[in-house]
C-alpha cells in the first residue's frame, strides 16, 4: 500500500469513528459507558 491509500483508509477509519461517537451521544449511550467505566476503575 502506497501512502495516499493509507490516507483514505485512515480518513474512512476516522470518519467512522467520529459518526459513531456522534450516534452514542445523539442516543445517550455514552453516558451509559461512562458510568461502566467508572464502576470498573
């Protein structure tokens, strides 16, 4: 893999993660992680 196909990849990769972090904000499903994880720690 040449280096402009690893920056897609990693832009794809970041895209994705950002909208899911938006989805588990939009549904409050991130409170509920956070509160697992300060329960765990």
């Amino acid at each position: 893999m040449d280096v402009q196909e690893r920056r897609v990849i990693g832009a794809l990769l970041l895209l994705l993660g950002v909208s899911f972090l938006v989805v588990g904000l939009y549904t409050g499903q991130l409170n509920e992680i956070v509160e697992m994880v300060k329960t765990v720690l």
